[in-house]
C-alpha cells in the first residue's frame, strides 16, 4: 500500500496543487531564510517553490522508504542546493535543540500517528523566537453535515490513505501545543475530495524564552 500511494500521490494531487496548492505553498515560503526544516516532505512537491537564497540551509525529513527514493531523485535533479535528507519520523526528529529558524508542514499532521507528539518535536527543534508554517486539510466545523460525514468515514479512510485523517482539529492541536498563531487562513481546497477540503495555512511562532534574572 505505501507503494501504491508514494507512486500515485503526485496524480492523484495534480488537481488541487495546480487549483490551490503550488500558490499557497509558494506565498507560505516566500518568507523563510536561515536554516529550515521541511517535515514529510513527500515526493518533493515543495522544492521548486523555495526561494533561491544563497543563506537558505535545507533539511527534509521522510520517513515512507518509497517516498524517500522519488525524493531523493527529485533532490539530484536541482543545482546550487544546500539540502540534507533525514529518514527519520516526525515524532523524533534527528536533531539537535533549537537547530531551526522556521519549519514546514503541509498536508503531514492528518497523517502523523501522534499529532501531540509531533508538535513538541516542532517546538523542541525550533530556535526561541523560530516560526512554524503550515498548511494543512482539516476537520470541518462541528455541526456541519460535512464533519459528521469526516468522523463516520475517518476509520475507513485512515486504511487506505496511509493514515491520513479527516478530522483532525489540527489549530487547536497547535494552540495547545503552546505557540503563538500569528496569522491563519481557513480556505477550500480547490479539485480536492469534498471531505478534504477544510484547510489551514498560516504562521505560528515559538515564543522568545523568558528573560533571565
């Protein structure tokens, strides 16, 4: 199945990244310089949307052994990159304490086994003062026909999505995970599956560390 999924994911997204995604991906990452941090960086989709910043230091992690080899041939095709690739799983980052001026998640926290978890690795990872960006399909509003369709499908599509969710309340996940939401845009995805098209994308800041005495 991971197979399956690593090989038909870039067809089976070509609708919304060409609709929605390469553009908000695109503004999202306009922004970052220094040392980033890309989690579940997947086939790659994000690469050609970095800016070409000769201070611009490069980690992405993936842990899928399929998606890492179309990763990694997506990597040897650029030029003038400094990127590093990481196997290791969002809930244990291989890297040091506060390593990373800004990391970036996008459509990677419907599908982390533990949400929590992967959020405290974000924040361990992350300089003082470092931001988050992310983009993210989420749950829809509570009430709404389309949630209560997203909780009743979630089990059987978790099977056969690679353990994506439907509905994760993914914002509040990241509030309570103790960053600071600086800006947030709630948007469809255009050309998605209906139950998948409540989205996220903004940025969050790990707060400075408190002065010392």
């Amino acid at each position: 199945m991971s197979r399956i999924i690593a090989y038909c994911y870039d067809s089976f997204m070509r609708g919304p990244e060409q609709a929605c995604l390469i553009d908000w991906r695109r503004n999202l990452l306009s922004q970052v310089s220094g040392r980033v941090l890309e989690i579940g960086a997947g086939t790659g989709a994000s690469l050609p949307l970095y800016p070409k910043r000769t201070d611009l230091e490069l980690v992405l992690t993936e842990p899928d052994i399929d998606m890492m080899r179309l990763l990694e041939k997506a990597v040897a095709e650029l030029t003038d990159s400094h990127i590093t690739l990481l196997d290791c799983p969002a809930e244990s980052i291989d890297s040091e304490d506060s390593s990373f001026d800004w990391v970036f998640v996008s459509l990677v926290c419907c599908t982390v086994h533990d949400l929590p978890g992967t959020l405290a690795e974000i924040w361990r990872v992350l300089k003082p003062g470092g931001r988050l960006l992310f983009l993210e399909h989420v749950a829809a509003e509570k009430g709404t026909r389309r949630r209560r369709w997203q909780d009743r499908l979630n089990f059987i599509w978790r099977r056969i999505a690679g353990n994506c969710h439907l509905n994760r309340e993914t914002e509040a996940q990241i509030r309570r995970a103790g960053f600071e939401i600086e800006s947030i845009t709630r948007e469809s995805m255009r050309k998605a599956m209906p139950l998948a098209r409540p989205t996220i994308r903004g940025v969050a800041r790990k707060p400075l560390a408190p002065s010392e005495p």
